[in-house]
C-alpha cells in the first residue's frame, strides 16, 4: 500500500522455551491503535477506552481505509491511469 499511513506495531517479544532455549519472536500486528489513543488524548485528554471499543476503532479505520483505496483505484482504472493521485483519493 503506496498511500497507506504507516502503521505502529507492537513490538515483537523474544520468548525463552524452557531447557531447549530456542528463541520465538512473536509476529508482529499491525494496527492504528497508538494512532487513534493519540488523537483521543488530544480531543478529551481524561477520557480513556476500552480495550474492545479501541478494537472497534480499528476496524473502523481499516475498513475505511479499504473503501477508499478501493474507490480510487477504481477511478484509476477508469481513467486509464497507473498511479493513485490526491485527486483520485
């Protein structure tokens, strides 16, 4: 995704498995929740979320997400064009 914002993770945690002491990393998810705790914070600084409400919120976020780029790239094809401008967002 060229126009996506870039999203923060959580960050990865090594894990020691008992005597063998192989090392798993945890994958990483990405997520808009830093994102969206952020701009909450800034609109009502003693307000605080839920853990589901946040998860709603991402999903909220990359479903819109999906809409757009699905609509611009949908104008780019039907204007004949490679390359997802401003003006097709």
């Amino acid at each position: 995704d060229v126009c996506a914002p870039k999203k923060r993770s959580k960050k990865t945690v090594t894990k020691t498995a008992g005597k063998g002491g192989k090392k798993r990393k945890r994958s990483r998810k990405e997520s808009y929740v830093i994102y969206v705790y952020k701009v909450l914070k800034q609109v009502h600084p003693d307000t605080g979320i839920f853990s589901k409400a946040m998860g709603i919120m991402n999903s909220f976020v990359n479903d819109i997400f999906e809409r757009i780029a699905g609509e611009s790239s949908r104008l780019a094809h039907y204007n004949k064009r490679s390359t997802i401008t401003s003006r097709e967002i």
